[in-house]
C-alpha cells in the first residue's frame, strides 16, 4: 500500500538508502530538502508549502528545537516521517 503525495520527491541512492550528503544540485527549481525523523530521511517539497500554516508550525518548531544554522544541506524538521506525510497531503491538498 502506498501514499501518492504529488509534488514530493523522495531521493534514494541506488542501493534504496537515502542519501543525507545529497548534493543540492538534485533539488529541482523552485523545491527545497527537509530531513524527517530520527533516521532523517530526505524528502524534497516545493516552496509554495511554505506559505501554509500547517508547515510554517514545523517550521516553527524546527528553529526552536535546531536553530537556524543546519549544516547538513537541507532543514532538519522534528516530527516522525508519519507526522510530515500526514501534514504533506494536507498541505498538497489545499486544506
């Protein structure tokens, strides 16, 4: 059983692990990496979800639990991959 979530990408190397040194050169214009869960696995959204509340409140709750400076190439978000695609297909579905 599987989740269509139009608009995000989950990058994988070619063995099927994600790759958290992925270059930025991967990220399609006008998208950007996040990193979820303790295994922070690597999704990449488009820039337009960050003008919905439901992902400004991740938003919000990654600066005060990380900061700002996040060297790994992408924004670490503090929530379990469940509670991103559950906020995902919401915010993809314009509620």
């Amino acid at each position: 059983m599987g989740i269509h979530l139009p608009g995000i990408l989950h990058r994988s190397t070619s063995s099927g692990r994600r790759s958290s040194s992925a270059p930025a050169a991967d990220v399609p214009r006008g998208h950007f990496a996040v990193y979820v869960g303790e295994e922070k696995k690597r999704f990449v959204v488009p820039v337009s979800y960050l003008k919905h509340p439901l992902f400004q409140n991740l938003l919000h709750r990654a600066e005060e639990e990380f900061g700002l400076d996040q060297p790994e190439g992408g924004l670490r978000l503090p929530c379990s991959e469940h509670t991103f695609l559950r906020v995902i297909s919401q915010v993809g579905g314009g509620s």
